[in-house]
C-alpha cells in the first residue's frame, strides 16, 4: 500500500496555489509534483521514502519562504492643509482661526495581529502659519496704518487605534488606520500695531501664546510600496481634528493686560510620504 506520511505531505503539497508552488520552485525543487506522484505508488517504496524525506525539506523551507508581512514602522514628512473654520478667515465666524498651509512630522506605527488588521499608533508634530494680512485687513481704522506680525500654531498629538492593511499587488498595500488620542496645541502670538504719519505707533496690542490640550482623531488611508524585504515607502493622507480652549492674555500699549479664552476647533488634511522598516520576512 502507498506510504501513508508521504501521501499526507502530498497532499498538502497539492493544495498549494500556483504562487506558492513558484517560490518552493525558486529554491530548486522544480520536480516536486513528480516526486509527489511517485510518492503516491506502491511499487516504490524505497523511492518513497526518498520522496517523503524531499518534501518534508521542501514544506520547511517554503514555510519560511511564505512567512507574512506584519506590518512597518516609519518616519514621515509631509504638509497640513487647515480645514473648516480653522482656515476661515471670515469676520462673522467667531471660531475663525486664520491657518494656513504647515508642514507635519509622523512617527507611523501598523503591526497585524492577523491577516489583515492589527494595531496602529502614531506621533505627530505639525505646525501651521497665521495669515496675518487677513488679520490686519480687519482691523483697519480710518487715518492709520495696521500691521500685524503673528506666530504659528504647533501641535503634538499620540494616537492608537485600528490598524486594515489590503494587499493589491505583489508590492502594493492600501493601509487604512483610525485612531483617537490626545494633542496640545499652541496658539500663535500676536504683535498688532497701529501708527499715523509722522507720529509712530500709537496704540499696539501683544497677545501671548497659549497652551491647551484636548481629546484628538485620526483617520488615514494610503499606499505602502515595499520596495524590499526590510524597506517600504508610504504615501498616507489623514484627516485629523482636535478642539482645545486657549487662556491668552492680551497687552495694550499702556502696559493694560486683559486675561481671556476661547476654544479653537482644528482640522486638517494631511499628505505625507514616509520610509519604513517592514516586520516580518515579507517579499
């Protein structure tokens, strides 16, 4: 009768897709179904076992051959486009806040606790300009001149949550993440002056910057190419909102300073490219 262990690994063998036989097939065992049809006759048992100890080589090495991708984690560099009322610069929308294009630092994380989804986390350090010639165009008073010199807003953010990694080619992944987190923000400081002719600055305004943390999301989607066994690069676009409270205190010319607040929602689209180191054997 047919050599029962060496039947068993043949038949594993046969179930093997077409993708997978080519790989076991690279490593030079190019004449393994003939070793499995043999295997599978009684007038060879000598052969057999021969065969049976083949495949058991072959099933080991082409196990590791096959092992998943697991997932990366790379650095990232890329630009924050504002959103909503964080980009207003309409006098009538009191949540206004005047952003402008920034630039953004991601440390990404994705690691699959199966074949496709697993866990992400992500540090980010963005920061966003102030489009202070809106500013001073509203503040404008008859017989002066406004200018208004404005700092950045800087954000620091972590976030965990969900991580879907979708194979469309060899090479090719989409990877999706939603996350939720915590970031601190903080507001641009602000230099307004007003002056006459021939008379200087006659009224000027200094609002310091605040500080304020508040609860943050994150959802992304991108393209991970892996270039090599241990290198990807990602192209991931995020859309991430946070709505801290700033306490600000505001100075007048006269040395006058006033304490007051308000709550600043933010929302950005971010676009970053990012190298990474991939876990697992990968392709």
């Amino acid at each position: 009768m047919p050599y029962a262990p060496c039947n068993f690994f043949a038949a594993r063998l046969r179930s093997f897709s077409t993708a997978q036989k080519r790989r076991i097939q690279i490593l030079g065992y190019l004449k393994f179904e003939y070793y499995v049809r043999e295997n599978s006759s009684p007038m060879y048992p000598t052969n057999s076992a021969k065969a049976f100890a083949l495949v058991i080589i072959t099933c080991l090495i082409g196990t590791k051959t096959l092992s998943q991708d697991k997932g990366y984690i790379g650095l990232g560099f890329g630009g924050s486009t504002p959103l909503g009322s964080f980009a207003s610069t309409d006098p009538n929308n009191e949540d206004a806040g005047f952003a402008t294009i920034g630039l953004s630092i991601d440390l990404s994380f994705g690691y699959k606790l199966g074949e496709r989804f697993g866990l992400a986390a992500l540090i980010r350090s963005q920061a966003n300009g102030v489009d202070a010639q809106a500013i001073a165009d509203q503040l404008v008073l008859p017989g002066y001149t406004v200018t208004v010199e404005a700092g950045n807003y800087a954000m620091g953010g972590f976030f965990v949550g969900g991580y879907g990694s979708f194979p469309i080619s060899g090479k090719l992944d989409l990877d999706t993440r939603g996350l939720i987190g915590f970031a601190s923000t903080s507001s641009p400081t602000y230099n307004i002056r007003y002056s006459a002719m021939g008379v200087g600055d006659v009224l000027t305004f200094k609002q310091t910057s605040a500080t304020g943390g508040a609860f943050a999301y994150n959802l992304g989607a991108g393209l991970r190419w892996n270039v090599g066994r241990k290198v990807c690069l990602v192209w991931m676009l995020d859309y991430m909102g946070t709505n801290p409270e700033f306490e600000f205190t505001l100075t007048n010319i006269d040395g006058t300073a006033t304490r007051s607040r308000y709550d600043q929602p933010i929302t950005t689209f971010n676009s970053s490219i990012s190298i990474g180191y991939r876990f697992g054997s990968g392709s």
